[in-house]
C-alpha cells in the first residue's frame, strides 16, 4: 500500500503504521505523536488529517526536530519561537532547511513537499520585507546549496496566529520523482520582483513514487488566484476561489478520480463567507476530501488557497 491520506473526526486507535496525525486548533504544539497547526476549522470541528503507510513508524528527535519513520516516508518538524530579529530568525530557519536535508540524505530520502506556517505573515519592516520575504531569503539560500536545477519540492506557506513558527515536511524514498509545473502559471522562482524582491522557490507539484507503491502519488502546492504571475479577481471571493479550483485541476481530472484529499485556506477577513465558500467545496470535492481552515495567503489582495494529495 502506497501512503494514503484521509480525514476523520477520530483520532485512529492503531497508530504504529502512522506516520503523522495533523489536528486543526488555535495553537500550535506536538505531543503525543500528534500535530496541532494553529489552524483553526470552519464548520466542522474534531477533524484530524492522518497520513497512513504500510510499515511500522518509529520515532526519534534530530536537533529539534522531531521524526517519524520508516523504510520509505519520513515526516520531520520543528517548531521555532517567533522571537528575534529578522536576521537572527532567517539564520535560524535556514539551519533548520539545512538539516532537513541532512536528515533526508542520511536516510536516503527525497523531500517532496515542505509546510510553513507563519504568524503575522504579512507583517511589513521597515525596509518593506515581511515574514514571507524572511522565509523566502532563508529557503533561497538553502537550496542554492543543494539544487542545481529547478527541481525543488512543493511548498505552503500560511499565515496564522499566536508566537510559533511551524515548519514541517514530508521526504520519501523515491523510486520517481518529478517536479511539475502549472501550464496556467508563471513557474514561481521566475516572477518579476515587482510581485516579490525574494524568489519563493518551490514547485506547483510534485509527482513520486516509492518501491512499495502501486501508483505515483501527485502532492499539490498551495495554489491561489494566480494567473501567469498576476492575482485575479481582487476583492471577490467566489471568482478567487473559481481561479484557485482551476488550477487546482491542472494537475488531474477531479471527476475521475476520488483520492484527491485537499485543504482550503481562507482569509479571516473572509470568515462571515464561509458558508458558501463550503458550498461550492461540497459540489467539486464532497464532504470527506476537504478540510476548511482560517489562514492568511501570502498575498495581501488573495483571499483562499488549496492543497492537496492524489493519486496520479
């Protein structure tokens, strides 16, 4: 069995083949084996997103970073107090990238997807940077010294609430891997820097698979209202929201295929829509393959974002 992603509103009672248990609540903290985000759910509550495989997980911790296993999926986090210069906190991000990588080479893995959630994302310095500029400056000058070419792996970045800094990833034993680009979209680490001055390096998509696995699986970046590199549809959330769908699709038939298990992040100036927001997430993806979810996108004009996990 290759890794199968799903949501539940119970914690599994069998968690030896688990590799991570994501739960959505207003703070961020791992304990138990089980991750909290500091994302909080629109209309449901209790809902956990579980990350099972076909062989035994261990667990063990790296430099603060805490690691579950197994022959080939690895999920490793670290959890960073969001105190500290702008300097002194890209320095210390960029260490924790250069040991995600250390970690992943060790065990002879490939990292496919890397999840950042950030307070006050958008947070603007003096000298016009924000938080996601920081992430970016920090990712940039750690795979300068990894990638030659643009086979980066896929990327979130949130913005949430509270004083901790999330970052966690998924690396596995890859017997394929591909990057994958949106036909729709200019290809991220291309933008002109009047969009960002730093280039947020990622891949739309990523596309892998394991020894052990009957299909390749296709992990999905954050994708929002982006056309080319431009935002679409400023200020109306429905048409966003249509964008972000269509490019969410690029990547494989919806109507075809019922593994696609997505998060959507929306604004919280947008929290009084989420009614119909969940509505038209209803009709594309159903009740089970989506978990909705309060977050800042890194843009201050877009309003919603998806992810997501599928089978090829």
């Amino acid at each position: 069995m290759s890794i199968n992603v799903f949501l539940t509103d119970k914690l599994p009672k069998e968690k030896d083949k688990i590799i991570s248990i994501i739960s959505f609540i207003d703070k961020v903290e791992y304990r138990d084996n089980v991750l909290s985000t500091g994302l909080c759910t629109y209309g449901r509550k209790n809902v956990y997103e579980v990350w099972e495989t076909s062989d035994v997980v261990s667990h063990e911790e790296y430099n603060d970073i805490y690691i579950s296993k197994n022959k080939n999926y690895l999920f490793g986090l670290v959890i960073i107090d969001n105190i500290g210069s702008y300097e002194e906190l890209k320095l210390y991000i960029k260490k924790k990238y250069s040991d995600f990588y250390k970690i992943s080479d060790e065990n002879k893995m490939n990292i496919v997807k890397i999840w950042h959630y950030i307070p006050q994302l958008l947070k603007i310095y003096n000298d016009k940077k924000t938080n996601y500029s920081l992430l970016c400056e920090a990712r940039e000058i750690a795979y300068k010294n990894y990638y030659k070419d643009f086979r980066y792996p896929a990327a979130t970045v949130i913005g949430i609430e509270g004083n901790k800094i999330l970052i966690y990833f998924l690396a596995t034993r890859c017997e394929t891997y591909k990057a994958i680009e949106n036909s729709r979209q200019v290809s991220s680490y291309n933008y002109p820097q009047n969009i960002f001055l730093e280039k947020p390096m990622f891949s739309r998509a990523v596309s892998f698979k394991t020894a052990c696995d009957y299909v390749e699986k296709i992990i999905i970046s954050g994708t929002a209202s982006i056309r080319g590199y431009e935002s679409m549809h400023t200020e109306n959330l429905i048409k966003q929201l249509d964008e972000s769908l269509r490019n969410y699709k690029t990547f494989f038939e919806i109507e075809n295929n019922i593994s696609n298990t997505c998060r959507v992040y929306l604004s919280k100036i947008q929290k009084n829509n989420y009614k119909i927001i969940i509505s038209k997430l209803e009709e594309n993806f159903g009740s089970d393959k989506y978990v909705l979810l309060q977050g800042d996108i890194c843009r201050k004009e877009l309003l919603i974002e998806i992810e997501g996990i599928l089978n090829a």
